[in-house]
C-alpha cells in the first residue's frame, strides 16, 4: 500500500451518503451488483459497509444477518456479503482487493457472533470470482440461479 493509501472498513453512517449517491459503475459491473444508492434503504439486520480511503468512500457493499442468509447456508452464525461495488473513478487500484483483506477481522470485530461470510457470484462473472479467490472465499460447490444466470456460493470460514 502506497504512503497516500489508508484503506479501512467502516459502517455505513449519514456523513456519506451523499458521496455514496455519486458512485458509478460501467455497465458490464452493474449487471451483477448494485450502486450504494439502489441498496442503502437498508432493513433490519442489514448492514452498509464502506470500503474507505482516509476519509474517503471508494467503495461499499452490504452484510446481511436476516433470513435471506438461509437461502445461502444452514449455517446459523454465517453473514452473507452482497452488493460489492467500486466506484468507478477509483478502480483499478486494488481497494477492492484490500477491503476485502480487511473483511474476515471487521466482521470477527464487528459481529463477534459470526463465524463464516458467504456470497454469491455470478458464473460469468469472473473477475469478482477471482477477487474472492485471492482473499481466501472457498467454493462450496452450490449452486443457486439468479437474475442473470447460475451463481457460485462461496464461503469465507473465520478462525
């Protein structure tokens, strides 16, 4: 990480929005998650999350501890991760990646409760199937049909 890079993880708090509001993605990336400002009415058991660069957002995503969790995993202590997204003025910096090697000790910190992150990733999409390689997400070798086709679920078991 470069001297000008101070990459953290931070709950989505008001402060942000409006910047969250201004992310953008190409169309290609938006097929396959959604812009902090779809997903940020967020429900009881959902949590925003902000990838940050100093006080800067560059990213978001989401962690869910609802029931759709169930739909993933029989696993009652796992969270589910959705809705990764870059902004695309800051892509291709590596802050994806960085923010999700900051995953598995924010949510051990964060939700002490939890035990496994899960996700699911489109088949086609390949590079945030090779993002999630690279930080440890293991195939679980289920499979569920989405939107926009056949979705890997993978698992991030926490030590």
């Amino acid at each position: 990480m470069s001297k000008t890079e101070r990459i953290t993880l931070k709950l989505l708090s008001e402060e942000y929005m409006d910047r969250l509001y201004q992310f953008e993605l190409p169309e290609e990336q938006h097929q396959f998650t959604a812009l902090p400002e779809e997903v940020a009415d967020l429900a009881e058991g959902q949590h925003g999350v902000m990838i940050m660069n100093h006080e800067e957002p560059v990213g978001f995503f989401l962690l869910h501890q609802t029931d759709r969790v169930k739909e993933y995993t029989n696993n009652p202590h796992a969270i589910l991760l959705t809705a990764l997204s870059i902004d695309q003025a800051h892509q291709r910096k590596g802050y994806a990646r960085k923010g999700m090697r900051l995953l598995e000790d924010f949510v051990k910190d964060t939700f002490p409760e939890c035990d496994e992150i899960i996700l699911a990733v489109n088949h086609k999409n390949t590079a945030a199937q090779k993002l999630y390689q690279h930080v440890a997400f293991a195939d679980t070798g289920i499979r569920k049909e989405g939107p926009k086709g056949e979705q890997y679920i993978l698992a991030l078991k926490l030590r």
